[in-house]
C-alpha cells in the first residue's frame, strides 16, 4: 500500500455528481496538499476537460483512465490508490467489479450507495476477500447515509457522557431540507423500484429492517415503521414516511451490530418528516403519503416507468443547478430517550443541498478519513458503516471542512 502514489482516486469523476466529488477534493485539498489525489473515468478526453474545467490549481491533477466493465484497467486503478470513491451508478448495474477488484487487492473504497439490496450482495459475495486482502469497503457515504448514522453515533455518545447512559429509543425526524434530484439518483431509484416489482424474494428482503445486519444470533426486536400519518407526541407535529429511511435505517442497525450493540439489543429506530401541526400538519402528511405512494406505484409499471424516464424525471448527467446546490440545506432533529425515561435531543444540519452540494462533500471527507485517518493495523477489512469505522473522526472532519454541524438541541 505504501507504493500506490496517490491517496484517493475519485472514480467516475466525470459524471454529475463525480465533478461535484473533484470540486470539493479541490477545495478542501488542492492537489498538492496533504491529501494526493487523482480523477478517473473511461473517457480520456472527458477527463481532461474535467480537469481543465476545474482552473489552475487543478493543472497537476493526475487523470487515470478505467471503465466500469474492464476488470484489467480497474485492477490497474487499484494498484495507483490507497482509496477508491466511486460514484458510478446505478451501482446493482455498474458498481460490483469495483468493489471485487478492491476486495481482492486489499484497496480500501467508499461511495454514496443508497441501493441496499446491492450492498447485501456485496458483503454476502466480496467479505471474505476484503477480510482476507484488509479492505476497508464502506457504502453510503453520501446523505444517505452519513447524516443519519453519525447523528445516532452522536447522540448515542452524547447521552452516555449527559445522561450516563444509552438510549434504546431513537428517533430522527426531518424538520426542513431543500434540494434537487439528479438522473443518477432517479435511475437507482428507479433499479430498485424495478427489481423489487420482478421478485417477490427480493421485496421481502426489503422490508426487513435487519437485512444488512450480519447474522449472529442477536435478538431482533419489531421495528417502528412510519407509513402512514401519523401524530408525534414527542415533536408535537404530524409526520410523514422519509424516502429515504429504507436505507438509512439498515445502516444505523449494521453500525450498532457491528460495534458490538452499544445502543442496546434492544435498539429501536425510525425516520419520519415532519409536516406542521394541526390540520395543516394532518393534511400535508396525507399528501406527501399519497405522493410517495404513487410514485412508487408508477415505477413498478414498466410502460409508466419509461414515459417518467424519458418526459419527466432528470435524465443521465442532469441535475440540480449550481445554485439550487449552494442555497440548498438540511435540518436533521434526533431524539433519544434512555430506558428510565430520560430524554436528550441533537441535530445534524447542512449548507448545502443535501444530495449533491452537501454529499460532494461528505464523499470527499469520508474518503480523506480513510485514507489518512484510519490505521491498517486499527481497523481490519471488511464491510463497514460510516460510523462504525470512521466515528468521531469523520464527525470532526464534517464539522471542521464541510459546512456540516452535530449539536445537542436539548439535552435532558
């Protein structure tokens, strides 16, 4: 590993959210600074114009040229990087060599995955060798699924030093976030949506809770499901499902398996939005539950799925502007209650919006922790999660470089 000559190679660096990854590398690192990183992509020519795009501070950048589909130049990316961080999605349909070439050579790798049935597959096909070879293989380092796992690793550390104890009951509710959608999101979206309607098995899998979590005999309580309106007693507000709380919750569960359950084996958790009070609250609840609903259900239609691919949703390379980036933003609130009924409250917000601004720059930092901040010899290869591996490290580069703030809101 100490002959690779750069630290991070960010790959597929010329699609919409790589060039992102490569202008928060840039910005936080420079190229010649205390991170040597370099852009990879199949297309030399869109590389180069990648790095012209990025001014001269970028005029050094190193440019490696690996296709998704060509096991040899992905070995080849392997050999020249410490760290991989992928982009290239939808990662079910593109992102498995990868992740098997840096199992295999012992290259550690990051991306912003948030397609769990893909990630089951990886640690049931690839975590021997990672194991074996010391990669350090970690998935959803992007918004899913970074603000929710270290906001429970946070509150978690919190309420031990406040309250002297864990909280067996989290909640995280979404207060306000404002942001846009890209063609690559939508199309692993709508791979999952996809695949879940052709197998049955597969849909099973997807409403279990525990699916990422490894299988060690540990009890494993019913989970809150937020799938209908509902009132919360805690927030004093109506809430409403979170798209995005499929993923997030799985990660949170393999975070408190993997370190041993600090959070208890009894552990319960749940992602909500919150929509207001009152019969304004009541209402918006209802129409974001009929929305996600029938999205959901036009995407299980193939005809229906197509016409929104092609009139409608963002297409490949397509997303939110520059501007809707910059003034987009992300306000996270958690609330923990101990077993005698103690209660603590934290947040996590974002200047950015949140899957693309703020994710670029997670994605950079996540992938910085890996390769400058966690030792070989303190953590062994694997599968891991964001917070079961980086923890307050990657808190603390978040805090620091990324516009990314974890604070107690209330704390007993």
């Amino acid at each position: 590993m100490t002959t690779r000559p750069l630290d991070v190679v960010a790959f597929g660096a010329t699609s919409f959210v790589g060039r992102i990854l490569c202008h928060c590398l840039l910005d936080a690192f420079g190229t010649g600074g205390g991170l040597k990183w370099g852009a990879a992509g199949r297309s030399k020519s869109r590389l180069e114009e990648l790095r012209e795009s990025l001014g001269t501070r970028a005029a050094s950048l190193p440019l490696l040229v690996a296709d998704a589909g060509d096991r040899a130049s992905l070995r080849k990316l392997c050999a020249a990087a410490r760290v991989v961080v992928s982009t290239v999605g939808p990662y079910a349909l593109h992102g498995e060599p990868l992740v098997m070439a840096c199992a295999e050579s012992g290259t550690d790798y990051c991306d912003l995955t948030g397609e769990v049935q893909w990630i089951r597959r990886m640690v049931q096909r690839h975590e021997t060798a990672a194991r074996r070879s010391g990669a350090r293989i970690v998935h959803c380092c992007g918004f899913d699924s970074i603000p929710s796992d270290l906001g429970v690793h946070f509150l978690q550390r919190e309420a031990k030093s406040r309250l002297g104890a864990p909280c067996p009951r989290v909640k995280m509710r979404v207060k306000a976030m404002r942001g846009g959608l890209s063609g690559g999101t939508v199309a692993s979206l709508l791979n999952v949506v996809k695949e879940a309607a052709a197998n049955p098995a597969l849909r099973k899998e997807l409403a279990d809770p525990y699916s990422l979590c490894p299988d060690d005999g540990a009890r494993k309580p019913r989970q809150p499901d937020v799938r209908a309106p509902q009132f919360d007693a805690d927030f004093h507000a109506w809430i409403a499902p979170f798209v995005m709380s499929a993923v997030n919750t799985r990660i949170v569960h393999r975070t408190n398996a993997l370190s041993g359950y600090p959070y208890g084996a009894d552990f319960l958790y749940d992602e909500a939005m919150l929509t207001g009070r009152g019969l304004k609250g009541s209402l918006a609840a209802g129409a974001l539950v009929a929305g996600l609903a029938g999205f959901m259900a036009a995407g299980a239609v193939g005809p229906v799925r197509a016409a929104l691919e092609r009139f409608v949703l963002p297409g490949p390379g397509q997303g939110p502007s520059a501007e809707t980036q910059r003034s987009g933003f992300f306000d996270l609130r958690f609330s923990g209650t101990t077993a005698d009924g103690r209660q603590i409250r934290s947040r996590v917000t974002g200047d950015r919006d949140p899957g693309y601004g703020s994710t670029g720059k997670m994605l950079g930092q996540a992938a910085a922790c890996l390769a400058l901040d966690i030792d070989k010899a303190a953590a062994p290869g694997g599968f891991w999660t964001p917070a079961s591996l980086f923890g307050d490290r990657l808190v603390q580069r978040l805090t620091q470089h990324a516009g990314i703030a974890f604070e107690v809101a209330s704390p007993a």
